[in-house]
C-alpha cells in the first residue's frame, strides 16, 4: 500500500544482494490472475509497517508501473528462506 491506502501490490519474496549486503521486498502489480505480472525490488528500509499491511510512503501507482523489473538490476540477488 501507499500512504494514500491505494493497494501496490502484493509481497512476491525477499531476496539478499551479496554485493551491498541488503535485503530487498520484491512486489508483484499489475497483471490479471497471475499472468503478465510485474515484479519490482524495494529496499527493506523503505517499507513501513502499519498494522498489517506493508507500506511504501511517497509511492504511486504510476512511479510502480515505471519501474524497471528487479532481475534485470540484481541478477545476483538470493532468495532469503
């Protein structure tokens, strides 16, 4: 979610980059029932948590469509269990 309540998306996994030692949320937006989704990293510092739901303050839907997809930019990131 955003601070505005608007729904971004929902939480895909969490992935660890060896090169910055950083652990990001990859969200999945966009698509109709799983097919042609998109999925985009945020860095675990820039998520709030309010209740039970993930915030991401200052985001909108389009900044979100406009990113590029997270493999692209971690190729060596690893799935945290």
């Amino acid at each position: 979610y955003n601070a505005r309540g608007e729904r971004l998306g929902e939480v895909d996994r969490i992935v660890w980059t060896p090169a910055d030692n950083r652990r990001y949320v990859i969200v999945e937006h966009g698509g109709f029932l799983g097919i042609g989704e998109d999925k985009v990293a945020f860095p675990m510092t820039r998520l709030q948590l309010r209740g039970d739901r993930l915030l991401i303050p200052g985001l909108t839907e389009e900044e979100l469509e406009a990113l590029p997809e997270w493999r692209r930019l971690m190729p060596n990131a690893r799935e945290v269990a």
